[in-house]
C-alpha cells in the first residue's frame, strides 16, 4: 500500500505542479464572493421615481460571482511538459518541492536537454540542478550535457532557470565551428548569448592538455554568429608567449561569408619587404564566390588575382582565375635592372552527365605569358615549368537522336610553346557527322552479306586557324594571318568473311576541301626571288583513295602437363593476328602549277600548289599503291596457383603484345620497303612494372656519306636489318601497402592535380607544384587512420611508404651515329618514419649527361593542431626553398608563419 500511495501521490502531485500553482496540504483559501443587497431602502433615502419601462432587469449573467471575482490567479511557472527520466531512480519530496533524478537522468523541457547523472528540480525557485555522481570507486562521472538549441555545454555542473532561462554553468567546455572553449564559470542569459570569464579556447582536440590554446580575460558568445573576446594572449605547451591582442572577433556561421583575408607579410631578396596575397572574399551567393588578391613589393612590383569558384548541384560546377603580375628587379640605373609583366588566365567547367545527356559543355583553358610559370613569385609550378608547353580547348557538342544519329560540336583550341614563344589557335572549330547508314541492309534480321554490309558516313569539319606569337597576343595582329577552311569526308566501307576464317574489309574515301585563301607565285628576275602572294577568294580540290585489308586470328597453345607430372608452368597459350592491306592514293597534279626559274644555268620549272598553304594541305601529286603487313602477337601463361584450395590454374600475361609492321610501295622506282617497326609492352612482378618496348630496323645500307641508298644491307656485307632506333620505358610502383592486406591511405592530391591541368605527369616524379596564392593548399586536411594512432600506444613496426621509378633509354643509329640519345632514371617516394614525421623526395639521374634532374626534397611534421612543411630545391636555376607552420583549422588559418627563397629571375 506504501508503494502505491507513493507513485500515486507522485503522479498527482506532479501534475498539479505543472498545471498549476503549488500548494501544500492546506487548502487555497476562497475568494471572497460579494453578494447583491436585498434588503429595503432606508427611510432617509430619497425616493425616486422612475418610469416601469425603463428598469432594466436583473439577470442571472449579472448576478455570477466569477465575473465579479476581483483576485488575478497566479501565472504558471512552466509553461510547456517536462519530460524526465532516469536509470536509477526518482523521487519526489513534497515538503522541499524538488524532484530528485539519479544515474543516466535526463529532462527535456522546450528546447531544453540536460542529461547528467544527477538531476534535482526545485519547483519552490523555478529551478534545475545538474551534476555529476560518484562511482563504486569514488570518482566523479557521468559529467552534465546541457543543450539548448545549437548549443552544447558540457560542464562538471549547471544551474537553471526556468522563468529567466539564464544558467551558471562551471568548468564547462563546448565546441564551436572548430572551437573548444573552456570556462571555469559561464554565465549563460538565454538561448543566444553566453558570458565567460577567464576562458580558453583552442582547436586542439585534446582539451584535457592542448597543445595550444589562447587565454582570454572574458568573452562574449552567441552561439553561431561570433565569439568576441577581450585582452587575449597565446599559450604554447603552457608557456605564454608574447604574442597577445587587445581584442578579438571570430565570426561563426555555417554559411559562406563575406570578409578579409588577411595578407602574407616577408622580404624578398630582390624586390624587398612585401605584403603578399592579402584582399577581400565575397561569399556571393551559394553558387559562387569571388576572391580578390593582391601582392605589392617595396621596390614598385604588385600583382593582382581573381579567382572564383561555382557550381550547381547535378548540372555543372567550375572555376575561373586571372592571375596578374608587375615585376621589378633592381633598381632604375643598375645593369641588372628589368621590368617585366606576365599573366594567366585559368578556367575549369565539368557539366554533369545526367543534367543534360544530349547537351554537353566542357572547358580547361591555360593561357597567358610564356614566362608566366618561370617568373611568377607566387607559386613553384613543376608541372607547367618543366613542361613547355601550354593549352587549353573550350567545346560545346549536342546529339540529335534519331535514325541516323546527328552529332554536332563547336571546339576552340589553344596550344602554346612556352620556349619559342608561338601560338596556334583554332577559334573555332566545327564538326558534325552523321552516324552510319546501312542503304542495302534488310529491314529485318542482321545484315552479313558484302552487299548488305555497305554503309557510308558523312561529316563535316571546318576550322579557322590563328598563329601567331606571344607578344601580338589578344592584339588585332593576330588575326591577319587566319587561315579557314571546310572539309568533307563521305567514306564509304564493307565487310565480310572470306573462307569462313578470314574478314575482309573494303573501303573509299571522297573528300572535298574548301578554302578561302590561295597561293600564287612567280619568279621576280630583279630581285632574284620567288614571290608568293595570297590570293582571297573561294576555292575548293576533291580527293579519294581506295583501301582493303585481310586479317584473321591464329590459336596456339603449347602443353606441358604431362601424366604423373604436375610443372608449375602448365601450358603457354598464343595468339596471333596476322593482317595484310592494300592503299591506292592516286596522283591528283591537276591542281599543281609551275612557274619559270631563270638563272645562270637555264630556265628550269619548279611545281606548287595553289592550296600548299591552305589548313588541310595540298592534295598528294604522286601515286602511290602500297601493300602493308602487320603482325600482332600475344602470348599468356597457366601457372599452378600457390593457393592449394584453388581449382583452377592462374593466368600469367607474359607479353600483352608484341607487333610487327612494314610496307611495300608497289609504285615506288626505289626504296620501295618501309622499315620494320617493332613494339611490344607488358606488365610484370603481380603487374606492378609496366614494360614497353620499341625498335625500328631498315633494311637498306648506307653510303659513305650516312645516307641511306637503294640497297639492302644484307647485300652490302651486313645483316639483314640495320637497327635505326630503339627505346625501352618501364615504371615500377612499390608501396608498404602491397605487402599488407591494408587499404592504402588517401593522398593529398592537390599538388599531382595542379601538374595534370598543366599538362605534367600525374605522379611526384618530378615533384608537386605549390601555390602560396591558394590559402587551401596548406589547410587541413582529413586526419587519416585516427583511429588506428589512438589505438597504437606506440608506432610498432608499421612504417607506410611508397616508391615510384620511370626508367628511359633511347638508342639513334639512323646514320651510324650509334648512340644513346637519352638515357635517365627518374625516382619518387614517401616514407612516413612515424604518425606524426613523413619525408618525400623526387629526383632523377641523368646517365647521359651525369648530373640529377630537377631535385625536390619535402618535409612534414604533424603538430596535433598544426602542421609544419618544408620543401627544398638544393640545385639547378629553380634552387629555392619553402617553410610553413600554421594552425590547421580554417578559421585560424592567418596564425600562421611561412619563409621561402625565391628562385633565381629567369630572363
């Protein structure tokens, strides 16, 4: 009964409470009713009289007691249900008014949580009380989580208030867009503002003992808008250092905000003290953004940059840059003094697949100054500097589907020779092509006859080229020397089995080519020149040729498995596909000119062609009927698996390919062979080296002035093939990971991605590009195995690494020079010599001419909340080297300190 009562009374008891106001056992005492007077009027009173009609009658409305009740009730305390709960258990003092929740309590109330291991609710002060509980053991736990809203406290305990909604929260630590604050006493006024005294915050994730953290004599925090401090100093490893501010400002915000980016302050041994890569970002919408940067040198220099980043979910996304730079060096009157610009212009656009499947957008544009990646000062670019080339293609291409398929694209193009400083561009070009008619095919089943295998093809490609040079770039110059012109291509083909194991194919192509500009020349005897001169107008030459090829497919396999015998090598298997051809390109001289050529010897006539300089070329003056061979060649071997639980033997790929081709010109008066040219690749060591291999063997001699005459080699005291060239590649990539069944690691790709968008390698080989523009670059970036480095007390014996080697040779022998023309040995690799030390290395060894390629050493050191890095170029004109340590998180991203020394000028 005891039981009973108390949960009934408990129920009851609370329900009241937050219903109404709380009472003990006395009961509320009643308002006091006023009655109405229902006795006579006093003699003494005056009488009145007054007409029957317009006494109003007293109802019973007027007479309700509740209406003339005059006593305001009591405002309830809780305006909302409060749900609680608890592991261990709840008890509800009737006397005190409080309600006592313990081990795993939690109440929710509004947009209020606490849970805590102990709970006491004061119904008497409007008040709630969180902390912790002891163990078996005697110590504290089940520390208090306080939530309300977006915020989240964790304190050893909390008071408070559910009419003010103010708290006292002590030695609390809460996190905050990369923030984790501690606070010996929080004053908390409500949902949006918190006060704290004597706090630190830090973005170190171990708050118990941080690496750092800055001390701050008060703060003013409103969750997700800002963090605003008062005189705050840093804290290293618990030493103050010197490095203090009278004030700070954090903005917090989950969204892309507006605001200034702090600039890079350093000296510069050539251009003096700088301020580098300071500006402003506006966050513009959340499709793009814009940030504007600037550098400006003592000595007069500065440059500029806009870059901006877009991007719509499942339809396209991309980013522009234009980089700007003013470069002095030395000063006005010294011999070494120059002045020089350079710019370039980047964009990147990748349209999403599935926005429009019909419709495709693309753009990876690379222009600007040829010496642009040799003289900027912002960034060690390896891929773009060792690459002399740059380019860019911007294209539009759309599908109109249907019975035959219709394909157009308009493609502008941009290649530029960063050493000779030329420039060709195509802008634009105009392709389309309709697909693949089959006139004679039946309207049913599959076409396999000659005559139903006929099908023709058109398309159309027109072009319109500018070269020019880097100095008359985006200057009108530029475009009076374009060339234009229109070609069309109508091929017409068949197939079909001959003998049931041979396929034979048959094809001719009609071509027709327009121009808007000829040639004509003439023999000046005055000046003793030949002029040419452009001639403008329409003109057009038509061109076909005929080609046939025969081919078929050869099986071999070779069996070593014998009775009683079970050999490792099983059986080889070998293919082969021998193919043989047949091209006429008949003489088309009816568009060839001459012109007289006097001189002291005579009058002799030299040929042309009018459209010898028209984009497509002349068409071809000689006949030619040439039958070509070829033979491809592919050999695999069964291997008895090592696995003894495998059933069946396991493939070995022991040559991927190995080709032989040559021709023979039927029309040809001399020199009718073309050489034999040999290629062949595989892959070996469980396909980790990759192996290709080339050679080409002529099979005429040489005179003895090194010229090739028109007699076989085997004739003239030699063999039967004269070896011209030969080159072997391989590339091997090791890693600690191939011995162990581990998933590899996930590597920063930025550096290898910014080599490929300017044409590099995409490996380390030699070395990763830095920009110090990009804030990013050296942000943080994702912590990779934490699990595994807090699991690990020490490092053990796992040292991940990784090894890449490119090895080249090439052998020349065209006029018996017999020499290696290049001979290099390129290596790259990354050791992780513990979690928190890794080191890298990209070099090279030049055997040709002894000496190290382009050399480039790194360095990292994970500092918990910050990162160290070091690269270094110890030689050769690029000798420069680089030294950054900065917090990782991004929203102190400016507490940083980085020195590097530039590379030499190059002129």
């Amino acid at each position: 009964m005891r039981t009973n009562y108390f949960q009934i009374l408990l129920a009851l008891s609370f329900t009241v409470l937050i219903n109404t106001s709380v009472f003990s056992q006395d009961l509320p005492t009643r308002a006091k009713v006023i009655r109405p007077i229902t006795q006579d009027i006093p003699l003494y009173t005056p009488s009145i009289s007054v007409d029957s009609v317009a006494i109003r009658s007293i109802t019973e409305a007027v007479q309700d007691t509740v209406r003339l009740d005059s006593i305001k009730l009591k405002k309830e305390f809780l305006t909302d249900v409060v749900d609680y709960d608890a592991k261990g258990y709840t008890s509800f003092k009737r006397l005190e008014q409080k309600l006592y929740l313990y081990d795993e309590a939690e109440v929710n109330y509004q947009d209020m949580n606490i849970k805590s291991g102990v709970i006491i609710i004061d119904y008497s002060k409007n008040e709630v009380y969180a902390g912790r509980i002891k163990d078996t053991s005697g110590v504290l736990t089940q520390k208090p989580v306080f939530t309300q809203g977006q915020s989240v406290i964790e304190p050893d305990s909390i008071r408070f208030n559910f009419d003010t909604k103010k708290a006292l929260i002590f030695n609390s630590k809460t996190e905050q867009s990369g923030f984790n604050i501690l606070a010996p006493v929080v004053k908390k006024e409500n949902d949006s503002v918190v006060f704290m005294a004597k706090a630190r915050f830090t973005t170190s994730e171990d708050l118990e003992n941080p690496d750092y953290y800055f001390k701050a004599s008060k703060i003013k925090f409103v969750p997700g808008k800002k963090i605003v401090v008062g005189p705050t100093h840093m804290v290293i490893a618990n030493v103050p250092t010197p490095i203090a501010v009278p004030f700070g400002f954090f903005p917090l915000t989950d969204t892309q905000t507006s605001g200034i980016i702090i600039p890079t302050f350093g000296e510069d041994s050539t251009r003096g003290y700088f301020i580098q890569n300071g500006g402003y970002y506006f966050a513009i919408s959340d499709y793009v953004d814009l940030a504007l940067l600037a550098d400006y040198y003592t000595n007069g220099s500065y440059g500029f940059r806009a870059e901006t980043t877009y991007a719509t979910k499942y339809q396209y996304r991309g980013s522009a840059a234009f980089r700007y730079e003013s470069l002095i060096s030395s000063e006005k009157g010294f011999p070494d003094y120059s002045k020089s610009t350079v710019y370039n212009i980047r964009w990147s656009h990748s349209q999403d697949s599935k926005s429009n499947p019909s419709s495709q957008f693309s753009a990876s544009v690379n222009l600007g100054s040829s010496s642009y990646y040799q003289q900027s000062v912002n960034q060690i670019n390896t891929g773009n500097f060792l690459n002399n080339t740059l380019s860019s293609s911007v294209s539009y291409s759309k599908s109109f589907t249907g019975e035959p398929q219709v394909n157009l694209s308009v493609t502008a193009t941009h290649s530029q020779n960063t050493q000779t400083e030329q420039i060709n561009m195509t802008l634009p070009t105009f392709q389309g092509s309709v697909g693949r008619v089959f006139p004679f095919a039946p309207k049913t089943g599959s076409s396999k006859g000659i005559i139903q295998n006929i099908n023709l093809q058109y398309s159309v490609r027109a072009e319109n080229q500018i070269q020019t040079t880097d100095s008359l770039f985006f200057k009108p110059q530029m475009f009076e020397d374009a060339r234009a012109g229109v070609q069309h291509n109508v091929p017409l083909s068949t197939n079909f089995k001959l003998f049931k194991h041979f396929s034979l194919s048959a094809g001719s192509t009609f071509q027709e080519n327009w121009t808007f500009k000829t040639v004509e020349k003439y023999y000046d005897q005055d000046l003793d020149e030949v002029i040419t001169e452009s001639v403008n107008g329409f003109d057009a030459y038509r061109t076909y040729n005929f080609s046939t090829s025969l081919g078929t497919t050869i099986y071999g396999m070779f069996d070593f498995k014998k009775e009683g015998k079970d050999p490792k090598v099983q059986a080889i298997r070998h293919v082969i596909r021998p193919a043989i051809s047949y091209n006429i390109n008949p003489s088309f001289d009816q568009y060839y000119d001459t012109y007289d050529v006097i001189s002291a010897d005579g009058t002799t006539q030299d040929t042309y062609s009018r459209f010898e300089e028209s984009i497509f070329g002349s068409p071809n003056q000689n006949f030619s009927s040439s039958v070509g061979l070829s033979l491809s060649n592919n050999f695999e071997a069964k291997v008895r698996d090592n696995d003894s639980t495998a059933t069946e033997p396991k493939k070995v790929m022991l040559l991927n390919n190995l080709n032989f081709s040559t021709a023979y010109n039927i029309a040809g008066d001399s020199l009718q062979w073309s050489p034999v040219r040999v290629s062949g690749g595989t892959q070996i060591l469980n396909n980790k080296m990759n192996v290709n291999f080339g050679a080409t063997l002529d099979p005429y001699a040489l005179d003895n002035n090194n010229n090739k005459v028109d007699v076989y080699n085997i004739n003239n005291n030699g063999s039967l093939f004269r070896l011209t060239s030969a080159n072997l590649t391989l590339s091997y990539s090791l890693s600690s990971d191939i011995f162990s069944k581990e998933k590899k690691d996930e590597e920063d790709e930025r550096g290898i991605e910014e080599n490929l968008r300017g044409g590099g390698r995409d490996d380390d080989l030699f070395g990763i590009s830095q920009d110090f523009s990009d804030q990013s670059f050296f942000d943080n970036k994702d912590e990779e195995d934490d699990e595994e480095k807090k699991d690990n007390e020490f490092y053990k014996f796992k040292i991940p690494w990784t090894l890449n080697l490119a090895y080249a040779v090439n052998y020349s022998n065209t006029q018996r020079q017999n020499e290696v023309s290049s001979h290099s040995l390129m290596f790259s690799g990354d050791v992780t010599l513990s979690p928190k030390w890794s080191v890298g290395a990209s070099s090279g060894y030049d055997f040709k001419n002894l000496g190290f390629t382009y050399t480039q050493l790194r360095l990292e050191r994970d500092l918990e909340s910050w990162r160290m890095n070091f690269s270094w170029v110890p030689f050769s004109s690029r000798k420069s080297w680089y030294f950054f340590i900065g917090i990782k998180s991004s929203i102190l991203s400016d507490l940083k300190y980085d020195k590097r020394l530039q590379p030499d000028q190059q002129l």
